[in-house]
C-alpha cells in the first residue's frame, strides 16, 4: 500500500533477510482516512509496499506470534491480578501487541528505549522481566529494574516527559560519536503535550538520532482523537521539519519494517522520525475507567477483527509456517507465565518504610537524617501503644 510521508524525500529501505512466502499485490486502503503502510492485511494476506519491506524466516515469524501471544497472557494476569486487590492500578496494553512487539524487535541492544507506562511489550523485548513491571503498580518499588542493564528506562507516569528525556538523551549520543539510535513511545493524548512539541522542535535543530513512536490507540482516557487535531498527527512532523510515516499498528510485519527504517535513519545521522502507530485500545485506559461510559461498542467490535495476533495466526496457518503443535505448546508456555506471574506478585514483600528516605541525596543530608528518625519514632508510637 502507499504510504502519505511528510519527507520530501526519503530513500527507500529494503531488508536483506529471506523469505519463505509470495506476496500479493499491494491494494488501495478501504477507509477514506490517510493512507498508511501495511504489509499484513486483517485478512492475514502479505501485501507489498513500494517503500517498505521486509522478508522473514518462519522461525522469526513464529517468534513475533509468540511475543505478542505471551505479552497479552502476562497482561491479562496483570488486569485479573488488580481486580483481585493485588495491584493498586494497571495500564492494559489489549490490542496494541503488534505496534510494541513490532517496534520493539527492530531495535539493536545498543538502542536506548523511553517508555510510557504501558509499554509491556517493548519491556518484553528488552527483556525485562514481567514481575518487574508489577512492583510499581503493586506499590513495593520505582520499577524494579536497572534501566541501564535493558538500555529501558523506568516507567514514566507524567505524560509525555519521556519525549524531553529521549531528545536529550539521543543529543548525547552524537555529541559521543555513537552509531545507537533512540525511541520515545508515547500515546495521541501526550501528542498534545508542549513537552512533546518542545521535543520536536530540539530534535529537529540538532538532527538527534530519536525516532518518536506514537501509540495512536484512538482514545486519550475518553477524548477522542479528533477532539485533539484536525490533521493525522503524523503530519505534525512536517512543521517541525522531519518525515513523518502513519503505519497500520495492528500489522507487527509494517510497524517492525517502518520502526527498523527510522532507526537506521537516525543512525546514519539523518536526524527524527515521527511514526504513527494506527491502532486502538481495546480496553480501558487503566482499571480505573470504564470505557462504556464514552465509546460504542459497535467501535471496539469493529476492531476486533483487525486484531494483531489473529491475522498473523492466519498468515502462518496459511503459509504453513506454524503447525498444531505449535500453537498447542505456546498455549501451554502463557499458562505457566500467569502462574509465574500471579505467585511472584503475591509474595512480594512490602518495601522498608525508612527505604523512601535512602536515594533523596547521593551524598546524605542532615534535615533527611532527622526526617528519618521523626517517621521512625512516629512508627514505633504505634507499637507501643499496641503493649
């Protein structure tokens, strides 16, 4: 399909990995929206794009259904865990897999990754583990993780921050010479953001090796889209001076083609890119809301059948890529993760109370130490009026 750039011109990106399958040819999208890049149809038939490409092995194939297989069971404990009281809070990330997986699986180890709050599938990738991911919502710590182990930076709560954060981080990386390039994830709500503009404009002036993934799921909590822009937000880009691409974010083979081409773009010292990953939330913003309250559900059905995992299923049956047994041994891998999961999250422990005082300075201080011995007598008072 073709795609609508903001680049006035761009080199096309071609993979040089094998292929184990024909392509039809590429069709004229359906809807009267912009036109984005698809490689995988709904349908789970292979198109082709002028522009981008990308030809897997079947193992690799079967290795992004399994991503997206395992991250969406590991979510749907996590939901099932917050009903339970286990977590204070979850950010589901249902029906957006194959823009994280996708995304997630272009990136090389020496990228660096600014995530949201809901970026499970990337934190897949990285290979983080998923308990770690639950500490934070279960309230026991700041994330769990050393950000500089994954090259994933901790879960970022204020909305569209991670994008300042990126830009700054991706300056430094050609001020050091460095080939790694940077991504920032982050939601249509944020793209409204002045941090977000404000990111734009410095990454554009000082051509920083970042590519700014927005998550476009359709809903800001319960704003919608066009309640926010009255053009496709990849076309933002273009007033700041640097191509933007929307891609189907429900097609993990177009968002692990369209995202590799941005990063090897930013590597080569060609400065952001913005891509839009169309997709949709399929459920609420967090457990916290209810979607019934703002949206159809005729709309959420109709995005059921786009969903990222059945068409890539319906690729692989049709291609031959995957058999039964396959499909039968990953079923059984995500039950033992939700139980990996659901044990691990029950036997956290509760963090020390005096733990929130020890990183206030890296040097210590004197009105933290005495703070420290207040809230140490003021929690033993408790004890003994327990006597």
């Amino acid at each position: 399909m073709t795609v609508e750039s903001t680049a006035a011109a761009r080199k096309p990106r071609r993979s040089s990995k094998r292929t184990s399958a024909a392509k039809t040819p590429a069709k004229t999208p359906q809807s009267s929206g912009p036109e984005l890049v698809q490689l995988l149809t709904p349908e789970g038939e292979r198109v082709e794009h002028p522009d981008y490409s990308i030809d897997l092995t079947a193992e690799e194939l079967r290795g992004l259904y399994r991503d997206m297989v395992l991250t969406r069971r590991f979510d749907a404990e996590a939901t099932a865990l917050q009903r339970q009281g286990e977590l204070g809070l979850w950010a589901s990330l249902l029906g957006q897999e194959a823009a994280q997986i996708g995304s997630g699986r272009a990136l090389r180890d020496d990228d660096y990754v600014f995530p949201t709050y809901r970026e499970h599938g990337v934190a897949w990738c990285r290979g983080v583990d998923p308990t770690n991911l639950l500490g934070m919502f279960r309230g026991v710590n700041h994330g769990g993780w050393d950000p500089t182990t994954n090259n994933f930076h901790l879960y970022t709560i204020v909305i569209g921050s991670q994008t300042l954060h990126a830009t700054g981080y991706a300056m430094g990386v050609a001020k050091d010479g460095a080939d790694s390039a940077v991504i920032a994830y982050f939601g249509d709500g944020a793209s409204s953001q002045g941090d977000v503009a404000e990111s734009f404009t410095f990454s554009a002036v000082y051509n920083a090796p970042v590519v700014f993934f927005c998550q476009n799921n359709q809903w800001a909590i319960s704003e919608p889209t066009e309640k926010q822009t009255r053009v496709p937000l990849y076309q933002r880009a273009q007033g700041f001076g640097f191509p933007g691409v929307r891609v189907d974010g429900n097609d993990v083979l177009a968002c692990l083609a369209v995202t590799r081409s941005a990063l090897e773009r930013a590597r080569r010292g060609e400065g952001p890119t913005l891509v839009e990953a169309f997709t949709y939330r399929m459920g609420a913003h967090t457990t916290s809301d209810d979607p019934t309250k703002y949206r159809a559900d005729e709309e959420r059905v109709s995005w059921e059948a786009k969903d990222p995992i059945l068409r890539l299923r319906t690729y692989l049956e049709k291609q031959g890529a995957a058999d039964e047994a396959f499909f039968t041994g990953l079923d059984e891998e995500s039950e033992i993760l939700g139980k990996r999961v659901r044990e691990a999250v029950r036997a956290m422990p509760d963090p020390d109370r005096l733990a929130i005082f020890d990183h206030a300075y890296a040097d210590g201080s004197a009105l933290v130490d005495e703070e420290r011995a207040q809230f140490a007598a003021y929690q033993a008072s408790f004890a003994e009026e327990g006597k």
